[in-house]
C-alpha cells in the first residue's frame, strides 16, 4: 500500500479530516492524503480539538479504500506507523498510550482520529507536533504535550509517516498485537474511567495490556480482569506501577 499520491495540502483549512471525507465520498483513490499547514477545527477523540502554530505540526489525512476484514486492528496499526516514522527521524523512543495518543517521555506528541464508512473507506487523521516549543502550547495543553524537535521538519515527517503507514495497514494480526503490546505505555499503570453516557459503569484499576481485538484489559483489585472498548470509557491516569513501561 502507497500513501501520499495524490496529495492535496491546504495553507489553512478547518480539518484535514472533513476535507479527506469529502475525497473519500466523492471516490478518491486508496493512498489519497491531505495536509494542511494550520487548521482552524481540527479534531480529536470525543470532540475534543487539535491546535498546532502555523508550519510546525503535521496535519495529515489518508483515504484507505476498500475496508477489508485483514484492517480490524487498524485504529492500533496506525499509531505503531506514527512510532516508526518518529523513531526513524529522531533520537527517541515512542509509546502508545491507548487507544490513539503517541508519548514521547510521558508527554503526548501524536493524535490519531480513524473516521471510517465501512466497507467503502476509512479516513486516517493524523496529528504530530513536529516542531513546537513548549511555550508555543495553548497554556491548557500545555501539559503534556510535547514535539518531536531535533530539527525534524514536517515534511520530512510526512515521508516518514506515508512509508510506515503503507507498511503498517498491510500489516497481519499477530505483528501489530506484538508490537502494540511492547509499545503498550498504560501496561502496570493505573486507570480509572468514566462510563461514555450516564449509565455507563465506572471503575478503576491497573493496565494489563490489550486482547486479541484490541481492547484494553485493565485487573481489578479483586484480581478480575475487565475489558474497556475505545468508544465506552474516558480514561485517567494515575502513578505508574513498578513495572509500567519507561
């Protein structure tokens, strides 16, 4: 799989995302990608928004046609392909913090937003503060965010993400579970969550990795184990364990 061509970047646009949905409905091919150089409503998990200075992040969306059974793990391909093409232009080591932020030392530096319309297409948003200082952070993400920086530029990101990408979303099963799982950064770590509506139950307990179809698995006290979807929780994080990822 080729991402990157045809590309089509914005100097300014509301969301890479509503502009590559627009690509995909209207019949764009596998490998379409969108960038854009500032957004003004970008978009993460559960409304929440992505803002970036002007030039200094990678505002990326991929079309990926058609959906097939082999992509079911694709919401953890895609930030195993955002590791890879950090980790391939930078002096660091990434993690992944379920289901879709990308950590740098414990400070989030990549967003994932897959938005899909089975089995036609799936749009692959992706947000990575390439070269933002800290003082440059709206003061409410602050922290933890952070950039890759080591004088990385965003298109030099964007060639990295579009191969690890074509990689990753061939990808079988057990590789991506494997890798997710070494990458795994809430493993040993206490979460809590909030159930997604009023009736949703709560809880609490330690990070035990992912099953096979990509939830989390959290122990309880009482030793039961638990399985979280990414569309029923919203999660806290507590201390890290002792054997939690560093």
């Amino acid at each position: 799989m080729t991402f990157g061509h045809p590309r089509r970047h914005y100097r300014r646009t509301d969301s890479t995302n509503e502009r590559a949905r627009e690509l995909a409905a209207d019949g764009a091919p596998s490998g379409t990608v969108v960038t854009a150089a500032e957004q003004s409503a970008g978009r993460g998990r559960r409304g929440r928004t992505w803002s970036a200075p002007p030039g200094k992040a990678l505002l990326y969306s991929a079309v990926l046609r058609p959906l097939e059974g082999r992509h079911g793990l694709l919401p953890l391909a895609v930030p195993l392909a955002v590791c890879d093409a950090i980790e391939g232009l930078a002096p660091v080591s990434c993690g992944v913090k379920w289901p879709n932020d990308v950590w740098i030392g414990g400070r989030k530096v990549a967003g994932v937003l897959i938005e899909a319309r089975p089995p036609e297409w799936a749009v692959i948003g992706v947000g990575v503060n390439v070269a933002i200082a800290d003082d440059e952070f709206p003061s409410d993400v602050r922290w933890p965010a952070t950039s890759v920086g080591h004088g990385v530029a965003v298109e030099a990101a964007l060639a990295a993400l579009n191969d690890a990408l074509g990689q990753w979303v061939e990808a079988a099963p057990d590789p991506v579970l494997d890798a997710y799982r070494r990458a795994d950064v809430l493993r040993g770590r206490e979460v809590s969550w909030a159930g997604a509506s009023a009736g949703d139950e709560a809880g609490s307990g330690i990070g035990a990795g992912i099953d096979a179809d990509g939830n989390l698995l959290v122990r309880l006290d009482d030793g039961r184990r638990v399985e979280l979807g990414a569309g029923e929780v919203q999660l806290t994080l507590g201390p890290q364990a002792p054997d939690a990822w560093r």
